[in-house]
C-alpha cells in the first residue's frame, strides 16, 4: 500500500473511533439512568487529558515505537469500549459505578492516541524524505472525515430484530440511541490496533537526559510569570469552558423535542447526530481561513472572533427550534462553531510558538492545551451538567425536557463576558507585516482536537 494512503487509513480510523459516540453519547446516558451524570463522563476525557499524553509520550520517546503505543492504547480503549456495550446489552440501566470506570479505562487510552497519532504520520513522513508541511494536511483532513463517517453511521443504523438496516425515520434502535455506538468505536478500536502492526517503524532516538519537571513540561509554568502570558493562559482556560458543553449536550437538545408532539417527525429531531455533523464539516472548511485573518488582523483580533462564535453558537441554540424556520438557527450554530473551535485553539497555538523560547516551546503547547483541554474543559463541562441538570429533567421516555434556552442564554452569557474581558484586558497591537501564514498549518494539526 502507498505510504500516505496508510497514513490516510490510520488517521480516518483514529478519529472514527472517537466519533462513534462522542457526540450522541449522552442521549444513551440518559435513557440508561445516567442522565445526570453526563457532565461527568465529558469532564473526564478533561481529566485524564491531564496527564494521560504526557505520560504515554515519555513512554514513545524512550521505550516503545510511537506507532506500536499507538496500537496497543487503541487495543486497550477498544476493548473497554466492547465491554461497554456489553454492560447495556446485559441491563437497561447498568451499574452505573462499573460503567463509568470502564468508560474511564477507555478514554484514558484513547485520549493519548490523539498525539500518538500525529507523531507516528509525522516521524513516518520524514523517515521517508517527505515534507510534513506539505504532505500531512491533505492525510489529515481524512481524520474528520472519519469522525463524521461515524456520526453519519450511528445516526442511521438500526438493530432491530436481528437484523441491521439504516433509516433516517425515527426509530429507538438507532445506534446513536443505544449501547451499540459503543461497540461500534470498539470494533474501530481493535481494528485499529491489528493495523498499526503494518505501518513502517518509527525507531527510538535517544535523547538528552531531561529532568523530571521538564519531562513532564513542568518548566512551562515559569510563563506565568510574564503578565501577558499568564493572562493568556487565564482566559485559554476561560474558553476553555465552553469547548465540550455541546459535544455532551447538543444531540440530547436537539433530540429532546421528540418530545414534544408538534416537532416530534421533524427531520432535525430524528437525525441529531447527524445535524451536528456540520460542526465538524464546518471545523474543516474553517481551517482554510486562519491564514487569511491571522495575516490581516493579527492574533488577538482572530481569538475574539472565536470568542463571539462560541457566543453565537449558544445564542443560535437558544433561539432555534427543528422545525422550519428554526432549524436554520441550528445550522447556523453548526456553521459558527467551526469558527469557534479553529480560530481560537490554531490562533492560540501560534501566540504560543511565537511568543515563548524555544527551550520551553514544547512545554508551552503542552500547558495551553491543558488549560484549555484539560483545566478549562472539566470545570466548564461540569458547571454546564449543573446548569441543564436545574433547568430540565429527563421524563419516562428518554427525553431531556425542560427550559433548553435559558441554559444556552447563560453559556452565551459567559461566552460574552469572557471575550469583552479578553477585548479591554489583554495586551496586543497587530503589526500587519508579520508573517503568519507559512505556519498555521502546521501548528494547526498539533492543536486540533474535537
């Protein structure tokens, strides 16, 4: 096989995984009497985000091949993943302290993978005289198509009587309603796993001895204190909050209006995982802006951008409805949140690169995605559960019922607070000669993250 296309494979199969069940996990939490934990199972990924890459990457750099890691943590993941759906295969309503440490088991080895990942294609690439540059966008743009391939499949496959068919109707045996989503990211998983054993190898290269605080990037919290860089950091974590609310959230909201008789057919109500499939479409096409903003308004100018996105695709939730002409809202909010997400973590990674030296660089990225992914993603995720957890409840049949728009007014509300304080606190003049463009994509496919 041609060696981009097997990088091609392993990037789809990478980010297929996670969008098995990422973004409609919630709305089988809620009809397996975990509802009220959803927040929980969202903060988690935050969580072992913490400390899970760190430690799987020092593994990589000394003991095993990056590619080889990358198998076995999928084997792992997998495997959990499969005994997830065997748990709601055995109980309507499993025991809700095993499932939550095996789904804990899983993320905590998927989440490495994410960097594990990149640094395989990125080694492979350059062993074989390949520009990464150059060649590695167009192989990882096929990692969101996977993650959308599988939104779009959950979304419509149905097991129903022993049999398996696909339907857009409404129908309570769609994976993205049931414990087959699981199985079907746990089947990827192992997949996965056997196909790492093709890819090249990536050999060992020693390295200076580093000390433990730099091995584990502990040197960059000496950044904070430069005024401007602590008040980055401050507010990456700030946004940060806002990152994983609608993957938890978005397709139990949207889904929720089954509920109510009037919008019950509607195809938005159907098909929720498949509606917020546009956010990762619009993710993709967004990407392609950065270089464009970056060079004409500079950094601080694209990071408010972002900021009143998340705003909008709040708002757009708040006032929006499956029907026509609300649906459009929603679109509207899918569309935004491309916006959202890239300029804000490719932008943010680039003030990074360019502001620390180069002897913390690495530990620097490190820190900005742990307040953002790690710090700011918990604690916003589990402030948000406590929001929906006061304004709705879920009834008998499934549905998370209550006052949706008041809880989106109060993200926009934050979201808002936020980028205003980010406006008139932070420090940054644009000079327009500065050349951004020539590294936004590369720094892009190092920060990118669902």
């Amino acid at each position: 096989m041609n060696l981009k296309l097997k990088l091609i494979v392993m990037n789809f199969l990478e980010f297929a995984v996670w969008g098995a069940y990422l973004t409609c996990m919630g709305n089988y939490l809620g009809r397996a009497g975990m509802g009220a934990e959803i927040s929980w199972f969202y903060a988690i990924q935050g969580i072992v985000s913490i400390f899970m890459p760190t430690i799987m990457g020092i593994v990589a750099d000394k003991y095993i091949q990056p590619q080889r890691l990358l198998g076995i943590c999928h084997l792992i993941a997998g495997a959990a993943m499969i005994g997830l759906c065997y748990m709601g295969m055995a109980a309507d309503q499993p025991d809700k302290a095993a499932f939550i440490t095996l789904y804990t088991v899983s993320v905590a080895f998927y989440m490495p993978t994410l960097a594990l990942a990149n640094t395989t294609a990125f080694t492979i690439l350059k062993t074989h005289g390949l520009d990464t540059v150059k060649d590695f966008p167009p192989i990882r743009v096929f990692g969101t198509v996977g993650f959308i391939a599988t939104m779009w499949f959950v979304n419509c496959a149905v097991w129903d009587g022993g049999s398996l068919s696909f339907s857009l109707a409404d129908s309570s045996s769609k994976f993205q309603y049931t414990y087959m989503q699981f199985l079907v990211s746990g089947v990827l998983g192992v997949v996965l796993f056997f196909y790492c054993l093709t890819l090249p190898q990536c050999k060992l290269v020693k390295k200076p001895s580093q000390s433990v605080a730099e091995m584990l990037g502990l040197n960059a919290f000496k950044l904070f204190k430069q005024r401007r860089m602590a008040l980055f950091f401050i507010f990456s974590a700030l946004l940060g909050m806002s990152l994983q609310v609608t993957n938890g959230y978005a397709t139990p909201f949207i889904t929720s209006f089954k509920g109510i008789p009037a919008m019950a057919d509607t195809f938005g109500a159907n098909n929720a995982t498949m509606l917020v499939s546009l956010s990762q479409v619009a993710e993709a096409l967004c990407i392609l802006l950065i270089p464009f903003f970056l060079k004409r308004y500079g950094i601080k100018t694209v990071m408010l951008i972002a900021m009143f996105a998340w705003v909008l695709r709040f708002g757009f939730f708040g006032l929006g409805n499956p029907a026509f002409p609300g649906v459009i809202l929603f679109i509207l909010s899918c569309v935004v949140y491309g916006v959202a997400f890239d300029f804000f973590n490719v932008s943010g990674g680039l003030f990074v690169d360019r502001e620390c030296e180069p002897s913390v660089r690495a530990s620097g990225q490190g820190l900005f995605m742990l307040m953002t992914n790690g710090l700011g993603a918990t604690i916003g995720t589990l402030a948000a559960g406590e929001v929906i957890n006061h304004y709705c409840q879920w009834n008998d049949s499934g549905y998370l019922l209550g006052d949706w728009s008041t809880a989106w007014f109060i993200f926009a509300g934050f979201a808002l607070v936020v980028a205003v304080a980010f406006m008139l606190i932070f420090p940054y003049r644009h000079k327009p000669a500065e050349g951004w463009s020539g590294c936004v994509m590369n720094l892009s496919l190092k920060q990118h993250k669902y």
